[in-house]
C-alpha cells in the first residue's frame, strides 16, 4: 500500500484481509489519490469548459516512440518483448509522418520518450532526437537507455542531445553500468542526464491466453503502471503489452493474443484528438489477456526466453 497510507493501518489491513482483496484496495487507492494518469492530466470540468466553449485541442500528457523493437539486454519477461523481438530498426520518415499527424491531433505531448528495445542501437538515433524537437519544441524529450552503450557513443550523439535540450533518462538495472562515467560525460558535454530508480525488479502480468479476465477491471488496475500510449504503424495503443503483442505471437505461435482493430486507434483519417483521448483512457479487448490477480514482482534477471516469462502457465495459480 502506498507511503501515506500509516504503517499501522497497512499492517492491520495485512493481518485481517485475504491477499486479494488486500491487493484489490492498494490499487484503488493508488489510482485515486496517488497515481496520476499519463495520458492526460486534465480534470474532468476542465475538459469539459475546453470541449464546450474553447474548441481546443487536447494534450497528451505522455507517448512512447520505438526507436528500435529489440534490444542489448536480454530482461526477463521484458514489458515491450525486446528480448526476443527480432532485429527492427524504426524508419525515421515514417515516424517522422506520426509524430506530424499527431502535432495536428494535441496542442502539445508534455513528454515524449524516445526507447525501444535498446535506442542507441539504431545508427540514426540523433535523426530521431532532431526531428521530435522540430515538430515538438515545447515537449521534454527523452531518450531512454539500459546504459550499456552511453560511453561508446559518438561526439555527434552528445552534441544532438545538448542542442535539441534532450534528456538522457539511464535504467539502473543492476549490471555493471559505469554510473559515475556516464554522470560525468554529461557534466562535459552539456547533456542533461536522469536515472531511473534501482530496477533490482521487474513486475509480471501475465498473459492469459484465453482472455478470460474482465477488461474493465484490469484496465483499472493498469492506470499509471502501464497505461502509456505509444504509437506504432499509425495508430496510437494504450500501452506496450498490447501494441508488440504479435511478437510473443509469432514467436510462441499463439495467434489468440494478436492485437485486434478494436485494440489500436488509428491517427490518420477523421478521427479527432478528444476521441483518441477517450479511446486510451478505456479498456479494450486485449485488456482481457492481463491477468491482475496474478501480478507478481520478481528479482530482476535476463531470461531464457520462454513462454513463461510472459504467458500464465496452465493451472497457475492466482497470487492475490
């Protein structure tokens, strides 16, 4: 249960509720008084008096662009399936064609996060940085890395980041990453660099292949952990699990977990940003494939890339 919540009324609440129930209201109250959503960060009323009377568009608090699908780091139950993606490097006119599109659909994205999979693995990761500050001056713009590759990067790479006011977001896994090396190159090049909190671990919905679980409920448990939207082929999806779903697909052979139509909303065409808004902050279908009431963490460790890393096991039990 969240900080706030007095010690003593998390430790009686653990004494004499069932783990379900006990994991049920920690999300309840995360998401009400603690988690902020990152799709949009407009109030309700404000929404409103900005639909009725201003004609305004609508800001996307946040959005995911993939620069690369695979990855350096082989993460154990990896969120957006890098570790066993095959090698798919983004083509940066056709991002650069979404990220326009969507410049037309929001007055603004408060923040974009250039990743993947590994970012710096792509040749042309500074096109990427240079043609998000273009068509987002206002945005902060991150791009984000496991680390390993920082030190090895050009002169070229450090110069893009510290003109286009770009921040350098690093992953703490816990490998041998020169934190103080990296710290210390950006105090010389002028770059700005974060680091994420100590991923010691990973948390693991799994996939339920008969999408048996209620999307609703799963979706409200989903805001502020994974809901962020990310746009691929097009269309924007309301988080990664479900927009690279075909990867663990293909690679399982379980066609039953492919995204649908009804999963994604396409960009191009009539529809308006208000509606795409609507849309990412709603369940969809696919939503029934993430099994809440079996959500675990687990010490961070690189995988073998089984099924299991992502797909519930038959007979699993439910660990809330």
């Amino acid at each position: 249960m969240p900080i706030g919540v007095p010690q003593r009324l998390r430790d009686a609440a653990k004494r004499v509720l069932p783990e379900a129930t006990l994991g049920r209201l920690r999300s309840t109250v995360l998401r009400r008084y603690y988690v902020e959503s990152l799709i949009s960060r407009e109030s309700r009323s404000a929404r409103f008096l900005r639909r009725t009377f201003t004609g305004k568009r609508p800001t996307l608090y946040h959005l995911d662009v993939h620069v690369t699908d695979h990855c350096n780091l082989n993460c154990r139950g990896c969120e957006h399936y890098s570790s066993i993606s095959d090698p798919v490097f983004a083509d940066l006119a056709q991002t650069v064609r979404e990220l326009e599109r969507l410049a037309e659909l929001f007055e603004n994205i408060e923040q974009i996060y250039l990743l993947g999979g590994e970012p710096l693995l792509h040749p042309g990761v500074d096109g990427f940085v240079c043609e998000t500050r273009r068509i987002f001056p206002r945005t902060r713009l991150y791009v984000m890395t496991n680390g390993v590759l920082v030190t090895r990067m050009p002169g070229s790479f450090w110069d893009t980041l510290r003109e286009e006011r770009a921040t350098l977001l690093c992953d703490s896994y816990p490998i041998n990453i020169p934190h103080d090396a990296i710290d210390e190159l950006g105090r010389e090049r002028g770059v700005v660099i974060e680091w994420m909190k100590p991923a010691d671990e990973f948390f693991r919905i799994p996939l339920d292949r008969s999408a048996s679980c209620d999307p609703a409920a799963s979706f409200d448990r989903c805001r502020g952990l994974s809901n962020c939207a990310i746009v691929r082929g097009g269309r924007l999806y309301p988080c990664a699990h479900v927009a690279y779903a075909d990867i663990p697909a293909k690679r399982f052979g379980m066609p039953d977990i492919e995204p649908c139509e009804q999963d994604s909303v396409p960009i191009f065409g009539g529809t308006t940003g208000d509606e795409i808004i609507d849309f990412l902050m709603a369940p969809v279908p696919w939503c029934a494939h993430c099994d809440f009431d079996s959500f675990e963490r687990y010490p961070w460790s690189r995988g073998t890339g089984e099924a299991v890393e992502w797909l519930k096991a038959p007979g699993e039990v439910d660990r809330r």
